[in-house]
C-alpha cells in the first residue's frame, strides 16, 4: 500500500499531517502489511508522475506564500494529474489546498494567481477577515465533524464533497462544501479531517481497497466523534471563534 504525500516540508499546518500517520495506524489495525509513505518534496519529481501504483495522494494546508510555491512545483504534472482524476485514481486534499486546483485566487490587491483550472471555482482573499468556524455537514447518511480556519472562500460551478448542516460551504453563499470528482476529494475541513472522522476514514480506506477497514483506537476515535458532534449539533453553541 502506497500513499504519496505531497510537499510535508511546506504542506502542514494545523496537524493535517496526521491525517496521514492516522490513516496509516488504521491500515496497520485493518491487517494491512507492507505501508510505504512517500514524502515527495518541492524539489522533487512527483512519485505518480512516473508511476501507477500509488494508493492514495495526499495535499495538506499550507500557507499563502506556500501556495505559490507549490503551484510552481505541480503545474508542470498537469496533464498527468488530470489523467489520474479522470481514471479516478484516489486523492485527499484538505484546507487551502484545494484552491490550487480551481481556476485562480483573487488576491486583496485585485491581482489574480493563476491555477491549474481543473474545476470552475475560484478563491477570494480577504487577509484582514479570517474566518474561524466548527463545522457539521453530511457525507450521504454520514456525519462530518471539523473546524475551518482561512482567509479565503471559493466560489463558481463544483460537485460538492460533503452538505452542509452548521457552518459555511465552499462559501457563504452554498451549503456544498469540498470539491469532489470521481475519487478527487477535497475539502477546507482541517483538525484533521481523518482523526475527527473515524467513519470517512474506514470510507477511505474502502476506495484504497480495504476490505473490512477498522480505525486506529476506535472505541475511543468513536466515542470522541459522537460527543464532539453532539456537541457542535447544540443549538446555544456559536460556531464561529
């Protein structure tokens, strides 16, 4: 089982990157043998560019300037990365990440970076109005628990990843929340993701091909789950912070 992480030095801010080491316990915990993670770097060819064996592809949060750099670094694997989404390769990208894949981002200043257009959103920073928010939405008949914490909200034409029950979607303006193409996920949900969401995590690992998936600690990942939704589900509780 291989899962590819994308830009660990630049590409982890808010302990996304356990989504990863909790994926990988969970694996373990499944009976799943023989784990690689492949730490890809800025300055370093892409492992899916020349092979076809990765599992899943990982992108985490990072910061604006980050951004920038890491558009410089993939935009090259374009036409490759949209082969993968096309034949429905697995990819998680969670926080600010996924604006690199819309059409642009709007800075403060008017001016415009260009990304790489695979989907027809954009992003718009406001750098003085960071939005800080708990989040509760549905993934079919699942529930979603997780925090957002950005300066940015994307707007345009998308499938949605999760539906929105307490906070914000993509932006204020829809109740859709992530971006979702075959088995491209990707969403503005930090916290991690997959710590907080013990069933998305089993889901996951179904699409990796994991049979019977079972969680890493999870009695405990479950009860946590189930309380903090209970929580974020009560009527007198802000979401904003």
């Amino acid at each position: 089982m291989k899962i590819e992480v994308l830009y660990p030095e630049v590409c982890n801010l808010y302990g996304d990157l356990m989504n990863v080491e909790y994926l990988k316990r969970s694996l373990e915990a499944s009976g799943v043998s023989d784990i690689e993670i492949i730490d890809t770097s800025l300055k370093s060819e892409p492992y899916f560019n020349a092979h076809d064996d990765a599992d899943l592809i990982y992108l985490g949060t990072m910061t604006e300037r980050s951004q920038e750099l890491v558009l410089k670094a993939l935009t090259p694997y374009k036409a490759r990365i949209s082969e993968l989404i096309d034949n429905g390769r697995l990819f998680l990208i969670t926080g600010n990440a996924l604006e690199l894949f819309g059409e642009y981002i709007q800075c403060d200043d008017g001016s415009k970076i260009e990304c790489m257009g695979f989907f027809g959103t954009h992003a718009v920073r406001r750098m003085l109005e960071r939005y800080n928010s708990l989040y509760v939405g549905k993934f079919g008949d699942m529930n979603i628990v997780g925090f957002k914490s950005q300066f940015t909200h994307s707007y345009g034409e998308f499938e949605g990843l999760f539906e929105t029950v307490r906070g914000d979607g993509l932006s204020p303006e829809t109740k859709s929340e992530g971006i979702k193409r075959n088995n491209f996920l990707a969403t503005y949900i930090i916290g991690p993701l997959l710590v907080l969401n013990p069933p998305f995590t089993k889901h996951v690992m179904e699409l990796m091909g994991v049979k019977e998936p079972k969680v890493a600690y999870e009695e405990a990942a479950m009860d946590v789950y189930e309380h903090r939704y209970s929580e974020f589900m009560e009527p007198t509780r802000g979401l904003t912070y």
